[in-house]
C-alpha cells in the first residue's frame, strides 16, 4: 500500500532537509527576538517592530516549515523498509521531533503573552534558546548514529 513511496524516498528526504533547516533556523532565531522584545520593547517603536518580526517568522516561515517537516518526515517513516521499529533510534527521534513541535507551540504562546505585556525576563528566552539545540543533537544522533 506504501510501496508508491519507494521511488520519491530520495526526494522526500530531500524536502524534509531543506524543511527541517526552515524550521530550525527560525526555533534558533524567534526566542533570540523574545530576548530583545522582552529587554528592549519598552519603547512603542522596538517593541512594534519585534512584533511584527517575531509574527512574519512564525507565521510565514516557522509554521510552513514545521508542517512540511512533519509530512515529509511521515512519507520517509512510511516508506517500506527504511525504519526498523525494534531499535531505540526512532523513539528517541520521534520524542525529539514531540519537544521541538511543543516548543514551536510554546513560542507561538510567548509571542502573544510579550504581545499582552505580559512575557518572561529576558533571561528566560535566553535560557530557552538553548531547548533547539539539545533536541536537535538528540535528533541528529539518532538518525546519524542509529542507537
């Protein structure tokens, strides 16, 4: 029933690169942006422009991204022969991929609390910058490394 994916896997897993650098590039940049927002939005002309850059990067680049990652990650899952579901690798994977999409959610709430007035110090969204990071070394691993 699956078979029809067999011919695409090469393109799929090309897609689902150039997908996951979408994605992460702007997981990697939007809490960079709740950084300054949160420090230097006092002022009603920064903090508008922070908003509307944090809501082009979600909305036109980051929620694309997260989708197409998503689809094509489920066509190279599907694809007959390509995940042996008995080793460790792809739980780990997929757990990653879980806590990444819940960041992205995550941030999609932070931009409306720092819209509100109502977001974190600074100092969090540094901190949370990191999150992508460590999911994506848990990821890059267990494609690479197949544990």
């Amino acid at each position: 029933m699956t078979d029809w994916l067999v011919p695409i896997y090469p393109y799929a897993k090309a897609f689902h690169v150039m997908a996951v650098i979408s994605w992460m590039a702007g997981l990697f940049y939007l809490p960079r942006l709740f950084v300054y927002h949160a420090e230097r939005g006092q002022a009603p002309e920064p903090s508008g422009s922070f908003a509307v850059m944090e809501d082009k990067l979600l909305r036109l680049i980051m929620n694309p991204a997260m989708i197409a990652t998503w689809l094509s990650g489920l066509c190279l899952v599907l694809t007959p022969g390509i995940v042996d579901w008995s080793m460790v690798w792809p739980w780990t994977k997929a757990a990653c991929v879980m806590a990444m999409t819940w960041f992205h959610m995550w941030c999609a709430g932070q931009r409306r609390a720092l819209l509100a007035s109502q977001g974190h110090p600074g100092r969090r969204y540094r901190m949370m910058n990191e999150v992508p990071t460590l999911l994506m070394v848990g990821i890059v691993l267990s494609v690479i490394v197949k544990f």
